[in-house]
C-alpha cells in the first residue's frame, strides 16, 4: 500500500523510536503527529473544503455555516462510536478473504500492538471515505453542497483531533487535563482489561447511552480477547487470511 511505503521512509527519518508510543515523550510524539503524512494530508483537505465552501458561498450564510460545524460535531461521537464497536471490532470482516486484511490493518495489529504508531494512524485510503461518506450528508440536508463542505472541513479537524487523542491515550505520558487523562484510562481499560466495553476515544458520552461504559476493573469481568478480538488458534485455523498477514494470534498473556 503506498501510503505504508511513505510512513516506512518516514518512520526511517524520524528515528529508531518514531514506532513505539511507548518509547516517545510528549513533545516526540507533537513532532511526529505534525508531521506525519497523513495529518498533513487531512490539513491539505481541510484546507480545500473550506476553500470549495467559500467558493460555494457558504459562508454567506454565517448562521446556517454554524449550525452544520455544531450539527457535525454533535454527531462526530456517535459516528466515532458505531464505527468502533460495529465495524472495528466486528469479527465478521475476518471470516471472508476480502476483508480480512482490511480488518488486520484498521484493528486487529493494533489490538495485537498498541503502541505501534504505524498502526495506531488510519490509512488514508481506510479514513477518507468513511470521512467524506459520513459527513457530506449532513452539509447536504443543511444546506447544499457549500454546507456539505463545511461539515467535511468540520470532520477533517475532528479526526484529527480524533488520532492525537488516541496517541495521548497509548504514550507513557499523565496528561495534565482532567478530560485527557479520563478518556486515556477508559480507553486502557478497553485495551487492557475488557474490549466489550469503552468504545470512545475523544468521549464516552455514547457508551453512557448505550451501557457500554465501565469505570473500574469491578464492573467488567476480565477479557482473555483484548489482545486478539476473538481472533484465536481456532478462528485462525478455519479462517486463515489474517494469520497469514500477521502471525499467529496472540491472546493476553496469562489468559486462560
């Protein structure tokens, strides 16, 4: 894939642990988050959006640009949410050889690693669709195809807000905001401890909504799958595309 040949030459430049969050400072991770080849791409994108929307004459309509920014954002959890307990870790994308690998790359080798920047980063070619596909529609019933590049420019920022805050979440680094250092200790808990539970990244709004939330070790029973999604010796072995790419599965040490 070529966007994983530009992270390889990019991973080179930036040294020996440009790849391992836990390994990097803050401020390591800040220089690699800007600079990485995708997020440049989401600004280049952004940029564009609102130039289109300008174009458009969007922003004539101050009140209404507003509203779809605030309608794009107020839907930005549930999308977020139902992408990662619905798609991300759904078990069904394995079982077919065409999707096994998609599955592989945007989920199961970063359950295997979480600490793997070049895994952790959503190929753009994984991102930009489920981007554009979710958020053109709200612009469209707001307004037109202004608004709908304005909800598109709305969620190239979300998104990458989106990868900085799941980087925060897997550095070996205490944030100093009290909302920072909740959502990284939920989202451990989802790597760690239990993957049934704590679907959301930027918040945990919706798995509140959706009885999905836990706060404490005590409120979940330990998961022996948080390393391998339910993708085990068995399932590898009627199911073989993603073993191929990967390895053997890898189940939580010490898991029964």
């Amino acid at each position: 894939m070529a966007s994983g040949r530009l992270f390889s030459l990019f991973l080179r430049r930036s040294g020996p642990r440009a790849n391992d969050l836990g390994k990097m400072t803050l401020p390591e991770l800040i220089v690699a988050y800007a600079t990485y080849p995708t997020i440049l791409l989401y600004a280049v994108l952004f940029a564009a959006s609102v130039a289109g929307a300008a174009w458009l004459g969007a922003f004539a309509q101050p009140w209404r640009a507003l509203l779809t920014v605030a309608v794009t954002i107020a839907l930005f959890p549930f999308a977020e949410y139902v992408l990662h307990r619905y798609v991300l870790h759904a078990r069904w994308l394995y079982k077919s050889p065409l999707t096994a690998d998609l599955w592989r790359r945007i989920h199961y080798d970063h359950h295997q690693d979480p600490n793997r920047l070049d895994v952790l980063f959503g190929s753009p070619s994984n991102t930009l669709p489920a981007i554009v596909l979710l958020s053109l529609p709200i612009g469209l019933l707001l307004g037109g195809w202004g608004m709908a590049l304005v909800s598109t420019a709305t969620a190239f920022v979300l998104f990458a807000v989106y990868e900085f805050c799941h980087c925060v979440q897997h550095l070996t680094y205490t944030p100093k905001s009290r909302w920072l250092r909740a959502i990284k200790k939920n989202h451990m808990a989802h790597h760690f401890h239990n993957e049934t539970g704590n679907f959301g990244i930027t918040t945990n709004i919706v798995d509140h909504l959706a009885g999905s939330f836990y706060s404490s070790a005590e409120q979940r029973p330990r998961s022996p799958t948080t390393y391998n999604l339910g993708y085990d010796e068995a399932e590898a072995a009627r199911y073989p595309w993603v073993a191929q790419r990967s390895g053997p599965a890898r189940a939580r040490p010490g898991a029964r």
